[in-house]
C-alpha cells in the first residue's frame, strides 16, 4: 500500500518562501513518477510540478516557473517542493502524488496525499 504523507504548510506573507515535504512509503519507488498538484477554493486541481523518481528529469506549469523547484531525495523517499517568492494566487491545498512510470506531465495519477494548506497574504 503506497502511503504519501505532505508537510511543510502554511501562513506566509507575499514573497517569501516555503518548502513542502511529502514523504512516501509503501513501495521501492524508483520507477515512479512524482508530482505536486493544487486545488484552490472553487477552482480546477492543476498540475504544479512532476520528476521522475530517479533520473532527474523535471518539468513545471508556467505560472511557478522560476518560483518553484521539485527534488528528490531517494535514500529519505522524500519529495520536496521548493516555493519562493509566493504570491497570494499560489494560495491553495496542495497535493503530492506518485504513478508507476515514466510519464511524469499528466494527470493520471494513481496514489494521493490528504494534501497540506498553503496560505499566501498580500
């Protein structure tokens, strides 16, 4: 059973900088991809950010591009996402989830974490 738990979460003024964890179990997860997708209030889930688990390919959506940097550490079964200058619209849930293979830039994916709020003030 493949588990994702998210942390890093929660109040920051416009600007500054937070890095959500989410930390997998469950699997030997080098064949998986991982990504970091977003609900706002009202809003559509977008994709933020997608790696594949181990070979280092990594791709963004436009509006964090520059802002935000997924990682991964292997040895920890750990993804990270790295927000910098965050802007109230980056406000939202914020969800990691893992697909077995190699397509990482889509939607299809199979195991979620419960998510973990993000909150940018103006």
């Amino acid at each position: 059973q493949v588990q994702l738990v998210e942390s890093g979460g929660g109040l920051v003024q416009a600007g500054g900088s937070l890095r959500l964890s989410c930390a997998a179990s469950g699997r030997t997860f080098r064949r998986y991809a991982m990504a970091w997708f977003r609900q706002a209030p009202g809003k559509e889930r977008e994709i933020v950010a997608a790696t594949t688990w181990g070979g280092g390919s990594t791709q963004y959506a436009d509006f964090v591009k520059g802002r935000f940097t997924i990682s991964r550490d292997t040895a920890k079964n750990t993804v990270y996402l790295q927000m910098n200058s965050l802007e109230p619209e980056d406000t939202a849930v914020y969800h990691c989830a893992a697909r077995l293979g190699g397509t990482f830039w889509t939607y299809e994916y199979d195991y979620w974490g419960q998510g973990t709020q993000v909150t940018v003030s103006s």
